[in-house]
C-alpha cells in the first residue's frame, strides 16, 4: 500500500477521539508531503534539527511535536513555534522551556514523560518523581509552560501483559492527577502508544498515539 493509504488505514482504525501524531523521523520531506496531502496536520520529530528543518520546508499550518529527548541547550531552537514537548522529564527541562517561551511571548504546551518501561534505555520521571513536582509550589511560579498530559512508553518486548501493565499503570497514575488543577497545569492528554502497541494502549485509555513505521515503512 502507498503512505497515503496506510495513513487513511491507521486514522480510520482508531477511535475519532484520540489523536494521531505521524512520526517523521528521518523521513524526507517529499514523503511527509504525502500524509499531509492526505490530510494530516499533526506530525511528530525526535530530533530538534531535524525539527528545525522540516518545519521551515513544508507548510506552515502543521502542528509540530517533539516527541524525543530533549536536552535544555536545544529549547531556544524550538520555542518560537512548537505545539507540544512530549518528553519533559525533568524540572530543569521546565524551567528552561518557561524561560525560552517568555523570551517568545508563548505559553508552550508540555507533557511529562513517566518512567514506565524496564530498560535502561528509555527516559523518564518515576511516579514518585511526577508527584511530586506536581505538587510543588516551585511548579506554580512558571507561568509560561502548561502541563497538559502525560506521556509513557512501554517496554519493546512480544510480550502483551507486560505492554498493558506499564501501559495501565501510566493509565492510573493520569487518573489519579486528572481533577487536579492549576493555572498551568490540567491534564487532558494521555500520550502512550506507538506502531507496535497502540491498539492496546487505545484499550488501556490512551488519547493520543505516535505512528511512524505504520506509515511510512521500516526505517532502513
């Protein structure tokens, strides 16, 4: 099948209330161009240059994501026009995301990565952590950044009743925070679910998923 109607297969399978980002993540722009012809307008970027780049070359009514890690020196680059930082893990991330969107009249949209995997190679805070920084007065003096959702990723593993305990567990802890509320800080996105696993991050409540491989194809 084309781009285009993997993309239409994807969008029509999964429930119209959860958002899709398209992960373009080393794709060229020409293939981008595809999805959003076809309709898509939310698109997701691992890396800040590559961010940078793809958002001046195509249109400027895409909604853009960061979506992977993301250190505070490469906030500056990003500021003035991302919609969504999908992986902040720590306060200090914060911070500098506060400090760069006043620099840039914006309040810029941010989700907390939680820690839900087992391997070393995800990032992420634990909910310990999470809880705490919620609950911290420091949290409330930055008024440029709003706390909208959180975001998990579950272990790369065949195994299905580890993906749904990690998965439910980041379901619960959303839960748990949701009716909390604040001037910058209201949860209403729950962000877990990739290619391999979002049709059970969607049955464990996920409102918004993160497909790229689907789509495009497997990365060479």
């Amino acid at each position: 099948m084309s781009i285009a109607e993997n993309f239409h297969k994807i969008r029509s399978s999964i429930p119209g209330d959860v958002t899709l980002v398209v992960v373009t993540k080393t794709q060229p722009v020409s293939k981008i161009m595809e999805v959003y012809t076809a309709g898509q307008r939310v698109f997701g970027e691992n890396k800040v240059q590559e961010l940078i780049d793809k958002q001046a070359q195509l249109p400027k009514d895409i909604e853009w994501h960061l979506i992977g890690h993301l250190q505070t020196n490469k906030v500056k680059y990003i500021a003035p026009f991302v919609s969504l930082i999908h992986s902040v893990d720590s306060f200090k991330l914060l911070q500098e995301i506060n400090k760069q969107a006043f620099k840039n009249n914006r309040i810029i949209a941010c989700l907390l990565q939680i820690y839900i995997a087992n391997e070393d190679t995800k990032f992420g805070l634990s909910f310990d952590e999470a809880q705490e920084l919620i609950g911290s007065e420091e949290l409330k003096q930055l008024k440029n950044i709003k706390i909208v959702g959180l975001m998990g990723m579950a272990s790369n593993t065949d195994n299905k009743n580890v993906i749904i305990k990690e998965l439910h567990s980041l379901k619960l802890f959303f839960e748990k925070n949701k009716d909390l509320s604040a001037a910058n800080f209201q949860l209403s996105i729950l962000s877990m679910g990739m290619s391999a696993d979002y049709p059970i991050a969607i049955a464990e409540g996920s409102t918004m998923i993160r497909v790229g491989s689907s789509i495009f194809g497997e990365r060479d």
